[in-house]
C-alpha cells in the first residue's frame, strides 16, 4: 500500500464574497509583548489574508493562538504575542469568511476514500475502545515510508512508551531504521529509559518480568543522580556508561531532542529545560519543520505540541500538503481532551502504546 496525498484546493477568490472582500487591516503595537484590539489570532486551517486587490497570501508557517505581523519588508510572520515589539504592524478582525480580509479555510484536503457525501446517520463515525484500526497502521505504515525519505517524522512520548522491554527495543530500532527525525518528551521519559539502560527496571520494576526489585523507588533517583555527575547524557553515553536504550540511539545517530521541564520534575536530568518560553521556543524549532507528529501517551505535551502544529504546510516548490497528527493513548478521555483543545487534525488511535510500538516496529519491517 503507497501512501497517496490527498490534492489541495485552493478557496474560489472569484466568488464574490471574496472578490469584493476588503483589504485586511493593520495595527500598531503600542506596548512590548500586547496585541492590539480587535487582533486576530491565528488557528490550524490554512489561513489566506488580503493584503491587496485580486491578492491572497497564504500563511507560510502558522499555528495555533498567535497573530499575524506583516514586516517591513511586507512578508506576513506568525508570532506569539510574548514576542511582539512596539511599532510591529499585527492583523486584525474577528470575521474568518473573507470579510475582514482574513480567509480561515478548513477544507482544503479531502481525505482519500471519503469524497462523497456521508450518510446523515450513521453508526460509530467517533472514536472508542470498539473502534477498529487496522486501516489505520496500514495507511501509517506507509506514510511513515514516504516521510523517511522525504519529510520530517517528529515523536512526542511520554514514559509509559518505555516501560516494557519490547517497546524499548522496538523503538530503538525505529530510530535505527530512520522513522524518528527529532523527539520532544519531559523529564521523566529519558530519566526512565536511563534507569532501564542502568539498572534494567522503570520505576523499580524489572522491563520484562513487571516485577518489583529490592529498594526499586531508589532507582530512577540513583539513574537521575548518575547522570547529572558525570554532567551530561551525552557525555554518559559517550563514556560506556549507558549502553542501551533510545537515548543512546538518539544521540548516536545524532537526532535532535527537546527536553522540557516542569514543576514536579525529580532531578531533574542536565539536558531538561526548565524555563517554560525558552522549552517553547527550542520545541517549535523542531515543530515547524514536522510533516507527520506521532505523540504516545502524554496528554500535555501531546495537547502543547498540537498547539504548535498546523494542518498544513507550504513546501518550496509551493505545493500544500498536510501535516498529519496521530495521538496514541489508552484514554479515550486523553484523546478527547487533545481534540477538544482545538488540535482538529488530530487522528486518535486508542491502545495500549507500548502495543502501538512494537505493531508499528513490525509492521514496518514486513514492508
């Protein structure tokens, strides 16, 4: 099975509601870091601003809950409003169908399959843990193949990926096999695949037999108090002493990652970053250039990273294609909570992750 993009098409500008549609308005940032009244903020669907008669832009690079500046130099940048600098011109209007001069268009792609008009009623058109997914492995087997050579595979995961001994090494093996281009997860998700490359347990448990180990608590405190000694996971890993596991992968193959911190954070390891802006700033590095995000059992960096992502992107020879989101949780409650935080691109597969790993793992090596 190849994976077939589905084709973009671009809104009708010949309609009159957008033919005679204003020029959208500008105004001036008057205090460092506050939009202006009336501004527009930004969401996933491709958005297309008028900036002159019979003319049409297409955000290059948006995502949600930002605005929209126009520089001097007349190119449109989307920005958090935390950036914003006094004198920055921002887009205004609170109208999306073209009558502020601002065109929110959500219908751009149809997915393969369902051209046609669906029935009014019709049973299971949600998710659940009835629904089935085997279309949906066989459409990402193929999906992950296309955007090994061509596009940018970027991995959200939460601990839980890594607490089974078969996941762990099925995941490394996708790093190996070139599926994962960078990695965004906390602190807790390195602290424990650590621990398993040290002491063979995640949270005191052995990764295989599930069993409890004698003073087994210790033991991703005593990973995390390693680490931070020798000052670096990099440096713990050049030096021999961590010899498995996916950060090691990672950092051998030299894949980015970004580790952000939080309030509860034990530690917390050298490469986790604490300040929450600066964390933002270097995730988004890697968000803005993602074309597939596959996020594993962590509801708040998954909902965070979905905030990041748009449901489109402009390749350079223009052609816009869209940036597929798959969240894997065995929550219908975590999935429904990233859906309802706006993250309308999001596909749901609802299992168990470390199952999720190691089906995608050999799925991919059937191929």
């Amino acid at each position: 099975m190849a994976f077939d993009f589905p084709v973009y098409t671009p809104p009708d500008f010949t309609a009159p509601s957008l033919a005679q549609a204003p020029c959208v308005r500008f105004a001036s940032v008057i205090q460092e870091g506050i939009a202006p009244d009336g501004y527009h903020a930004t969401s996933v669907h491709p958005e297309y601003l008028h900036l002159a008669p019979d003319s049409w832009t297409l955000l290059q690079e948006s995502r949600m809950d930002c605005v929209v500046v126009l520089d001097r130099d007349g190119e449109l940048q989307v920005r958090e409003f935390r950036t914003l600098k006094v004198e920055d011109r921002v887009a205004c209007g609170r109208s999306e169908d073209g009558s502020d001069g601002i065109l929110v268009y959500p219908g751009g792609f149809l997915p393969p399959g369902e051209e046609g008009e669906r029935e009014r009623f019709a049973f299971r058109t949600g998710f659940s843990r009835e629904t089935s997914f085997s279309i949906d492995y066989d459409r990402l087997y193929a999906l992950l193949e296309e955007e090994k050579r061509h596009g940018f595979i970027l991995w959200v995961l939460g601990p839980a990926a890594i607490f089974d001994r078969d996941a762990r090494e099925a995941f490394v093996s996708l790093v190996e096999g070139g599926y994962i281009h960078a990695l965004l997860a906390g602190n807790a998700f390195p602290t424990h695949d650590l621990e398993g490359a040290l002491y063979g347990t995640a949270l005191g448990q052995d990764l295989y037999t599930k069993q409890p180990v004698p003073q087994g608590h210790y033991r991703h405190l005593d990973a995390l108090n390693r680490i931070r000694a020798l000052g670096s996971i990099r440096r713990a890993v050049e030096e021999g002493e961590v010899v498995n596991g996916v950060m090691r992968a990672l950092i051998r193959k030299d894949i980015p990652f970004v580790l952000a911190g939080s309030i509860r954070d034990d530690g917390p390891l050298p490469e986790v970053i604490a300040d929450a802006c600066q964390a933002q700033d270097r995730m988004r590095i890697l968000a803005r250039k993602a074309t597939t995000v596959i996020a594993l059992a962590t509801a708040l960096h998954t909902i965070a990273t979905g905030n990041m992502i748009p449901s489109y992107r402009v390749e350079r020879d223009g052609r816009v294609r869209p940036v597929y989101f798959y969240a894997v949780d065995m929550s219908e409650f975590a999935l429904g909570k990233l859906l309802d935080r706006g993250s309308v691109s999001a596909r749901p597969i609802l299992t168990n992750v470390q199952d999720f790993i190691v089906t995608l793992q050999r799925g991919l090596n059937r191929r």
